[in-house]
C-alpha cells in the first residue's frame, strides 16, 4: 500500500451533520492523530429534487456537497482549526458560490452594523469589517478535490481563480 491515513466521511447522514455537536469528540481524536478528514458525496437516493430530470445526482449532489462544506466553514474549523477537510468535486461548485457565501458570512458574536446583518455584502464593506480576512482564514484551510470535473476546464479556471492552487487535488 501506499501508507495514506485519513477517515472518510459521507456529506451528511440520517439526523447529523459535519458540524452536529455529537461529531465532536471525534474531531478531537483525528486533530490527535493528525490525519486528514475526506469528504465524499452521500450515495444514498433520492437526494431532495427527485428523479425528474436527474435532480437528485446533479444540483441535489452539488447542492449537499456546498452544505457540508459550509458546514465545515462554520461549526467545525472555528473549533477545531487544526483539522485538515478534503471537500469533494469543487466543495459542490464552491467556485461559483464563494462569492454569495462571503456575501452573506456573519460568524456567531460578530458585531456588524444592524443594517447589514442578513444582507448581502459588498467587497468593500466585508473588508471594513475584517469579514473577508476572517472568511479566508477558513476557507484558504479547505482543500478541495477535482474529481468529476477534472476534465471540464469552465470549473477548473475558475477554481484557479477562487481557490488557492496548493488547496486543489485529485
């Protein structure tokens, strides 16, 4: 073998989630042993979307591979920073969501101006209110594999252009 260490985890299973609560001593025990954490789509059907127009094994997949990276964004690297997340398939098209997602990144206890809470943000106003520095502090941890995709060069341009290069694998 190869000798590669790491745990596996699907996106999510039935009544937990990346970030529920009962997943934390198991984090504890990977950040001991020092062994990155791989992500991998559920394989279970119907995804939400149904079968209708293959719903449920395109935008379904994409979309459940997006909420277990958020979820890892928000209620796992906060508290266990050390941790090293493998996201599949571009994070579920993280390169054309980042932008919305940082729009909208208000972590828990952050002040933020009351006309701005819920609302979109500017480029401008999340770098005035060090949101931006604190998203990437998050994101630039996550690295992301380029399987499915690895041949459609739309996704792996803007991939360069919104994910650091060292965080891209296959």
């Amino acid at each position: 073998g190869l000798g590669l260490k790491g745990v596996a985890f699907p996106t999510s299973m039935p009544g937990l989630n990346l970030d529920s609560r009962e997943m934390w001593p198991i984090y504890e025990l990977i950040s001991k042993l020092d062994v990155p954490v791989v992500i991998h789509p559920i394989v279970r059907q119907p995804l939400w979307g149904g079968e209708r127009h293959r719903i449920s094994i395109t935008v379904a997949k994409e979309y459940e591979i997006a909420k277990a990276t958020c979820e890892v964004l928000y209620g796992v690297l906060p508290y266990f920073p050390e941790l090293k997340f493998v996201m599949p398939h571009y994070g579920g098209g993280m390169p054309a969501v980042k932008g919305r997602v940082i729009a909208h990144h208000e972590p828990e206890g952050w002040k933020i101006p009351e006309d701005l809470v819920d609302v979109g943000k500017s480029q401008r106003q999340l770098k005035q209110l060090g949101l931006l520095q604190d998203f990437d502090k998050y994101f630039d941890r996550l690295y992301f594999d380029t399987s499915v995709y690895n041949e459609w060069m739309p996704i792996m341009e803007a991939a360069i252009l919104c994910i650091k290069t060292d965080r891209l694998c296959f």
